[in-house]
C-alpha cells in the first residue's frame, strides 16, 4: 500500500518482499522437516544443527523479522520527519492498516477453537497482547500476533521517539540502544529467558526499530547521497548480532553468543 505522505520508494518494497519470501522459506523449512524426522509439530528442542554456513541463511530465517521491525522505523520515520505529528489520527491510522485482518482471523480462531475461549484470553488478545501470558492460543491463526502486537506497542511510543531524535539527535538513540542492551542483560541475570524477552517483546525489538528511524532521518536529510560501501559490513554485523540474542539455544549461531548464566 502506498503512501500520500511520502514519494514511492521500490527499494523499501523490495526488502520488503525478500523479507517476507524470507520468513515463508524458513517457517516452511523447520515445519515440513521437524514433521518428517520426528512426525509431530514443530519444536526447539531439536534445532537443526548445520555445517555449510549458506544454509544459515534458512535455518536462522527469523532475522528476517528483524528486518521488518528495521523497516517500520525507517518508513515511520521517513514519511513523518519534519512535520508535526498528530498523535491520535496517527494511531487511527496505524490501526485501520492492522486491526481489520487481525479481528477477522482472531474471530475465526474462536469459532475453530471454542474449547479455548476465555473472556480474559480474547479481550487480551483483541486489545493486542498477544506476546503476554494468556492470550487466546489460536493456532496456526493468531501465530503470528505477537508480532502485530510489538508493532502497535512501537506505534504508541513512536511519536515521543520521533521528538527526541529532533531534539536530541542521533547521540541519545545510541545511549537508548546501549540501555536496551543492558536492560536485557540484567533481566538475563535475574532469569529472563534470552530468547524470549530478545524475540517476543518490545525490549528486544525496540533497539531494531530505533535503528531503521535512524536511518530514515539520516534519508530525508541526504536525500541526494549515496549509500557509502562502508554500510555494508555494519548492516552485516548488526544482523549477525541480533541472530545471535535471537538464536535457540541449541542452534549453531548460538556459539557465538556470551551465556549469561554462567557468569
């Protein structure tokens, strides 16, 4: 769907198809061959191990989700840099683009599901906490609400973000990222599970979000400049950076991740 507020842009959609052809192939990788080797639903408990690293790329397709959250920064920020932001047609927007389907398929989990209808689980998961304890488990239909609900949880923080990078500029979002990093690391201390809180929540995402509105501010303020070569590797070690907070604990890349619990 395109934007009034801002000028088409075919690279944004492009990533944007290859992230999700991305997310289909790995979802489709670890359902079909978990079915075949164990003959029940998918689980992490065995993660398929890998020597060839090009296959990594599949395996580890969840960065891909990543990616996603980098775009609704870089987009969100793009079309809203400069101007001033209307705070509730803001959300009345955001919400006309994701609520429709996401009641639809909420309502076809429950008449699937009625056996798992709760008053308390539906009203949770309609008012978007799908990535808290005790939403309606409509699977496969509301799999993936998590990530809506991550989404909309960047949507209410967004404008308050977009003031502080104008007023504060790029060097408070480098301190916002450095504290989200902590804050993961003190709640891994205390018990959190790593891949969780990194995975399913606004703690683990919101650093990646950050990022992508980084890069949408420095756009609209260089909009003629040429991406220089040295974006590259820097792209590539945030990714394999987030990979390895995101990674099961039984997956290869997980090698490269410091194990907290043993400090």
């Amino acid at each position: 769907m395109r934007s009034d507020n801002i000028t088409y842009m075919p690279a944004v959609d492009q990533l944007r198809g290859i992230a999700a052809l991305w997310v289909v192939i790995y979802h489709a990788y670890h359902l079909v061959s978990y079915r075949l080797q164990f003959g029940r639903s998918f689980a992490p408990d065995h993660w398929p191990i890998i020597s060839n690293p090009l296959m990594a790329v599949v395996v580890e397709g969840h960065a891909a989700v990543g990616l996603f959250m980098v775009l609704s920064g870089f987009i969100l920020t793009y079309g809203a840099w400069g101007r001033q932001i209307e705070y509730l047609g803001f959300l009345r927007n955001r919400l006309l683009r994701i609520y429709p389907l996401a009641v639809f398929l909420l309502a076809v989990a429950v008449y699937s599901m009625p056996e798992r209808f709760t008053w308390g689980a539906f009203w949770q998961t309609l008012l978007l906490g799908q990535n808290l304890p005790g939403a309606f488990a409509g699977t496969p239909y509301t799999d993936m609400f998590w990530a809506i609900s991550v989404e909309f949880q960047f949507y209410l923080i967004f404008p308050m973000l977009c003031l502080i990078l104008r007023q504060r500029g790029w060097q408070a979002f480098t301190m916002l990222i450095l504290a989200l990093l902590l804050f993961r690391f003190i709640a891994v201390l205390f018990g959190a599970n790593p891949r969780d809180l990194s995975y399913l929540t606004i703690v683990g995402r919101l650093d990646e979000f950050v990022i992508g509105m980084l890069l949408g501010a420095w756009r609209r303020d260089h909009p003629d400049r040429v991406v220089s070569a040295w974006w590259l590797p820097v792209v590539t070690v945030i990714w394999v950076m987030e990979a390895c907070f995101r990674a099961p604990s039984s997956s290869p890349i997980c090698a490269l991740r410091l194990s907290y619990r043993d400090l």
